[in-house]
C-alpha cells in the first residue's frame, strides 16, 4: 500500500483480494495459497494474485520442490569421483615459443612475449 501514490490504491487492491477469497470460484484456501505464493515471489499485487489463481499455479511450489535432489545412479558420479581428478599430479604447462602465434575461435591472433 504505501508504494502507491496515493493509499485509497492499495486499499483498493487489499479488498479486491479479499474479495477473491469470499467469491465461491476459488475459495479461501487457494487465495490463500496463491497469497503466499506471490509473496514469496515478490510479486504482491491483485494482477499477480489474480494471475496464480487462473492458471492454478498456487501449488506449483510444493510440486517441484523435489526436482532439484540428483538422482541414485550408477552414471552420477560423486564427490569422491571429482576429488580424485583434482588430487592427481598434471602435467607441465605447454608454453608457446616466442613470437608464435596462437589463433583464437573469433579470429584473433595472439602472440607469446618474454
């Protein structure tokens, strides 16, 4: 309310959510969900409200949550398997001799100094 000019704004759109949750069309709990929704996302306005509600989007949160854990699989490869990548002794940098050139993928050359 007080990112509006002028506060009958904001007071405006606090009753036109309110209202949604009185209409039967989408009941309290959804308003509700769709609410807390838009404030995790900071997206605190009727339109926004209004926008969760129509396209059912209220739970999408608690859907996908569990999306983001990697898989059990022989394929995945762990920690340990990075680790010892790391740990393992490389080999001497290959350093250009000078005045060689080194092309690079959009064209430019550039050339080794002491």
């Amino acid at each position: 309310m007080t990112k509006r000019p002028h506060s009958q704004q904001g007071f405006r759109s606090s009753l036109g959510v309110l209202r949604l949750a009185d209409e039967k069309k989408y009941g309290k709990a959804r308003v509700e969900k769709a609410c807390a929704r838009a404030l995790r996302h900071r997206a605190v306005s009727y339109k926004s409200v209004v926008v969760i509600l129509q396209h059912r989007l209220e739970d999408a949160d608690e859907k996908h949550a569990d999306k983001g854990a990697v898989p059990e699989h022989e394929n995945v490869r762990g920690a340990h398997y990075y680790h010892r990548l790391h740990a393992r002794p490389r080999g001497r940098a290959r350093t250009l001799p000078v005045g060689a050139g080194l092309r690079l993928p959009d064209s430019t050359v550039v050339f080794a100094r002491v």
